[in-house]
C-alpha cells in the first residue's frame, strides 16, 4: 500500500526543480508576449457544469470528459478545453459589450483518453481569445501573435499551417453529403486516409466532380501559391471565398513580417465541431503532434445567449517544453536561488541571508553538518545557482 501511495495514476505526473523553473519561465516568456498585444487575465473554475462541454457545443466527446455529480445531483466536468469557458464568462459579464474584448489564460486542462500515445492526460495550456471582431485583421492578429509567442519562448524552427474550414463544409455541401458521411469523410480527411475517403464517397450517390473535388484537399498543402489552385478547385461559393480570406489573411500577415513561418493546408480539419472559419496548427521537429491550435469560432456564443464573433488559440505548453529542451534551444531561466552554509554563528548567518534577500536572491540558510560536497550535489539537482560558505 506505502509503494503504490508514492504513484500517480496513469497520464499524470509530477514536475519539479530545473524541469518546472523552466516550464515556468516558457509561460512567462508566452505571457509577455501576450500581454505585449493588450490581452487581459481571465481565470474560470477548474470544473462547469457538463452542459457547457455538451455535443451541443462541439467540444470534447463526452467519453473523453472526467465527469463527477456535486451534492446536488448536478453533473460537473473538468475542464477538458478553455475556449467553451471563456465563451460561458464572456456571455455572463459582456453581454452588451459591443467592442471587442481580449483575454489571455492559462491553467490545466484534462482529457480522458486511454488512447494516451505518450500524451499526458492532465495538461498546461495557455491561449488568448478576441470576442467581438469578425475582420480579417483579427485572425492575422491572432496568427502573428502566436508566431512571435513561439518566437519568444526560444523556438526557431516552426511552422504555422493555415487552413479554413469552410473550404470543406462548402464542398461537402455541395456535394449534398448527410452529416454521417461528413462527419467520417472529415476523420478520413483528417488522417490523411485518401483510400478510406475515397471508397466511402464512391459507395454514394455523388457526382465525379464532386468526389475530384473532396479528394483533392488532401493535396492542397503548401505556400501561398496552393491557394489559386485551391481556388480553381473550389466548386460553390462558400469555398471560394474561404479562400479569398485566407489571401486577405495572408496579405496582412506580410505586415507583421511572419510569413516565413506560415504555410496552408486546406484539408486541415478540427475535432472541436465549433470552429467556423480560419483554423490554424503549429507543428516543430521533435514534437509528436501540434504544439498549438486555434481558429474562429463564431458561433459559439451565440449557444450561451450573446451572438458575437470571435477567434482564439491555445499553446500546449507541456509539449512546446518538450520540443525546446530536446531541440536544446530551451531558454535557461534567470536562477538566484544560492545555498548558505554556515558553521557555528548563527547571528551572522542571518544577517548575510537577509542582505542577499534584499539584493533579490532567494537565499537558503542551511547548517554546515555534512561534507560540503554533499551540499554541493544537492544544490546541482534542486535548482541553486550556486553554494556559498560564510
């Protein structure tokens, strides 16, 4: 019983000393940049009522939610994604605020999966959210942000591929597809599966065209050059002016100078089913899967009573950690964190910890009772700049 106590449950685990000082100061690093842009802090509960993370909205699967009841019967979640929360608290106290509103979050967030592949079930995101502002400028401010947080936090070596989801609603409906078949063509899509994708669209009443066009997203990736081929393809309006907005978004995009690091991908979909318009990923070697993930959701406040546009992304930080310390481009953190070691004259031990403390060091007293060497190992491994005698 002792052993098995010292254990955490399978998808969680604990962070500590250098590891978490330097998760701690990526956060920081991403939070400035944020903040850089205006974005205010905003906190909501760890746990909501199930319905704000219902099918309704289109959020997580409600298999995948760790749901619980509270003394009153009512059915309670932790929160497996920020977006629905913010949408919920922006609805509550911005009702009739009609100019646009941005907030910047981070906490954990849980998942309920045993299809784990390496991923954590309990996780630290961090994301802003612009509520109101429906304009092409709102998702380019979005995408530069998030390449100058990426930037910021140390990583050189990234991409942001761009997609828009309407480019392939707008074929689906025009290929008249029932929302069963859209719903697999979209995982198909989504798993870069063109076999299963294209023998689940043969076995329909779909005309060649429209089955050329719905096959043909998956080799609508790339630079800026793949959108005129994405347009030609397009065979409905709504397709077409997705892209047409992805060319606006790109032309703004030149303003803020990132579009070395972006690309497009119009076979890009989302599981979230709120997202409405431009959606975005970006992906760095050494990274399983994406290590941040946004898009526009305009329709998603509008289900907790305030119609409102919006757009929004969220950087996982536990893999953005992983990606930087095994690129070795991890940003050291300021450490002044110093070992005091003192022999007999306790007075004078104190005196000199409080003069390091007022100088901005965080200063640990501590009696000199075993070989300095052992102090010396101890301070390597938990954090300390260096050991100090006095």
């Amino acid at each position: 019983m002792g052993k098995r106590l010292v254990h955490t449950p399978e998808g969680v685990r604990d962070i500590y000393g250098k590891e978490y000082a330097s998760k701690q100061n990526i956060q920081k690093l991403l939070y400035d940049r944020l903040h850089s842009y205006g974005y205010q802090d905003i906190q909501t509960p760890t746990f909501e009522f199930f319905d704000v993370f219902s099918r309704e909205i289109g959020t997580t699967p409600s298999k995948e939610l760790y749901k619980f009841f509270d003394t009153e019967g009512n059915t309670l979640v932790l929160r497996p994604d920020f977006t629905p929360s913010i949408a919920r608290c922006a609805a509550k106290y911005f009702m009739e605020e009609r100019i646009p509103l941005r907030f910047c979050y981070q906490g954990n967030n849980f998942i309920n999966t045993n299809s784990l592949q390496g991923k954590l079930k309990e996780t630290t995101q961090m994301g802003a959210e612009l509520i109101g502002d429906a304009s092409p400028e709102a998702d380019a401010e979005m995408i530069a942000m998030l390449v100058e947080a990426l930037y910021s936090s140390g990583l050189r070596e990234f991409q942001v591929s761009v997609g828009q989801i309407d480019y392939f609603k707008g074929l689906c409906a025009h290929a008249q597809l029932d929302e069963e078949t859209e719903l697999a063509l979209r995982e198909f899509i989504s798993n870069r599966n063109e076999f299963g994708a294209q023998e689940l669209l043969l076995g329909k009443k779909i005309s060649e065209q429209s089955i050329g066009a719905l096959l043909g997203v998956n080799s609508l990736f790339g630079s800026c050059e793949i959108l005129d081929r994405a347009l030609e393809a397009a065979d409905n309006p709504c397709s077409q002016q997705a892209v047409e907005r992805l060319k606006q978004v790109y032309t703004l995009l030149k303003f803020y100078g990132v579009e070395q690091y972006i690309s497009f991908d119009l076979a890009m979909v989302s599981k979230y089913n709120y997202y409405t318009g431009v959606i975005f990923n970006a992906y760095t070697y050494q990274a399983g899967s994406a290590i941040a993930k946004g898009g526009r959701y305009d329709t998603l406040l509008e289900k907790f009573g305030k119609p409102a546009p919006a757009t929004g992304f969220v950087v996982l930080v536990d893999d953005l950690v992983t990606a930087l310390t095994r690129q070795k481009c991890c940003p050291a953190p300021e450490n002044k964190n110093i070992l005091l070691l003192y022999t007999d004259d306790f007075g004078s031990a104190v005196a000199k910890a409080k003069e390091y403390r007022e100088q901005g060091y965080s200063a640990v007293l501590m009696k000199l009772e075993q070989p300095e060497e052992q102090y010396r190992k101890f301070a390597d491994s938990n954090n300390f700049s260096k050991v100090i005698c006095i």
